[in-house]
C-alpha cells in the first residue's frame, strides 16, 4: 500500500505543478495607451521648458507695453498742443479761398 500511495502521491504533485505560461499576446490597445502616455508626458515637458523660457520675457514685454503706452501719452499731448496751430491755418486757407475762389485745392 505504500507504493501506490507514494505513486498517487507523486502523480497528483505532477499535476498540479504549474506549466510554464504561453506568452501573452499584446493588445494594440494596450500599445496605443503606452504611446498616448508617453506623449503626454513628452508634451508636458515641452510646455515646462517653454515656460521656464517665457517667464523672463514677460517682463520685457511689460516694458514694451509701458514704453508704447508712454509714448502714445506724449503723442496725444503734442497734438493736442497742435490743435490751435492747426485751426488757425484752416481758417487763414478758408480765407484766401474767399478771397481767391478759383484758386481752390
């Protein structure tokens, strides 16, 4: 009786030992998930970088904005000083037409 329990015994551990697995199929799903997050994660860094760059140019940007600002100030000042000037030439060119109708512009 020991021996056929020493068989049965080993038959049963042979069959339960595990076979080796086949290699599982990848699913082009899976494949294009990987390439989705790697993208991702690429593009995230670009946007990093860009905007570790960026940054400092903001200020310069600032500065040309008030530079531009400044400057249309000191535009809208100096017409407005030419505004009389330029009444007093519209009036003096009315006159010579009234005085010289023919000769208009």
């Amino acid at each position: 009786m020991g021996a056929g329990r020493a068989l049965a015994s080993a038959a049963l551990v042979s069959y339960q030992q595990p076979a080796i697995p086949a290699p599982r199929r990848t699913s082009p799903l899976r494949v294009l998930a990987g390439i989705a997050c790697i993208a991702v994660i690429v593009a995230s860094v670009a946007v990093t970088v860009l905007a570790v760059k960026l940054i400092p140019m903001t200020s310069d940007a600032q500065r040309a904005v008030d530079d531009a600002s400044t400057s249309a100030r000191r535009l809208d000042r100096r017409s407005r000083d030419l505004q009389p000037t330029i009444r007093e030439l519209r009036d003096a060119a009315r006159a010579l037409q009234s005085v010289n109708p023919a000769a208009g512009p």
